[in-house]
C-alpha cells in the first residue's frame, strides 16, 4: 500500500519503462439508465506512474512539434479555443473558408511502441 510520500518517491525512483504493463483491476459498473453493468479497468499505481513518467517526457517534444492550430489533446487547450479560432478565421474572409475536423484515435493503436521506448532511452 502507498500511503505517504516517501512510498511514492521510492515507487517513482524504481519503476522502469519497459513497455510492459500489470493486468488492469477489473470493475464492474451499473450504466446510466439501464440494469446492465458495464466493465471499467482500472490500472495500477505503478503503471499509472509509468504513464504520467512517459507523458511528462513526451508532451514538450510534442508541443514544440505540434502545429500551432492543432487544439485536440493538448495541455491548456479546449474545444471553446478551436471555436474561438474558427470564428475568427471565417470571420477575417469574404469567400469560403475551410475548417478541417478529423478523429485520430486510432493514429495511437498504430504507433511503433518498440521504436517509441528505444527514443526515450537513448535521450
């Protein structure tokens, strides 16, 4: 069990990234309106810290990558700023303007895992 601050830090200072993962704790949930239960996994601790290691290192490259338009997954940035920016380009031009929406959750099922670890570790 971690309980105090000391745990967290000793738990930090050991956990490697290897691209491994603990089974998730799987519960059980009621859904909305309905008798039916619905599954819901819950990861452990330790990989919740490898999570938030890899985030930690990989967001400054990816925002000083990222275009400066580009609004969906990013720190500080919201649905209301895309609108906003939107609003504003249509709004500066006479003729048609074009906005581009798109999905890309799946662009992250298709990433080289493998090549992404070997990154991190070199740098």
């Amino acid at each position: 069990m971690i309980t105090s601050e000391k745990d967290r830090w000793r738990l930090a200072s050991n956990v490697s990234i290897d691209g491994k993962s603990n089974p998730l704790l799987r519960v059980w949930i009621p859904k909305s309106n309905s008798k039916e239960l619905r599954p819901l996994g819950i990861p452990t601790i330790k990989d919740r810290v490898k999570q938030m290691m890899l985030k930690l290192e990989i967001e400054p490259i990816y925002e000083v990558q990222a275009e400066p338009n580009v609004y969906g997954f990013r720190p500080a940035r919201s649905v209301h700023d895309a609108i906003e920016a939107c609003f504003i380009a249509i709004g500066c031009k006479r003729e048609g303007a074009w906005i581009l929406e798109g999905d890309f959750s799946k662009f992250f099922d298709n990433i080289n895992k493998e090549h992404m670890l070997n990154v991190l570790k070199s740098g």
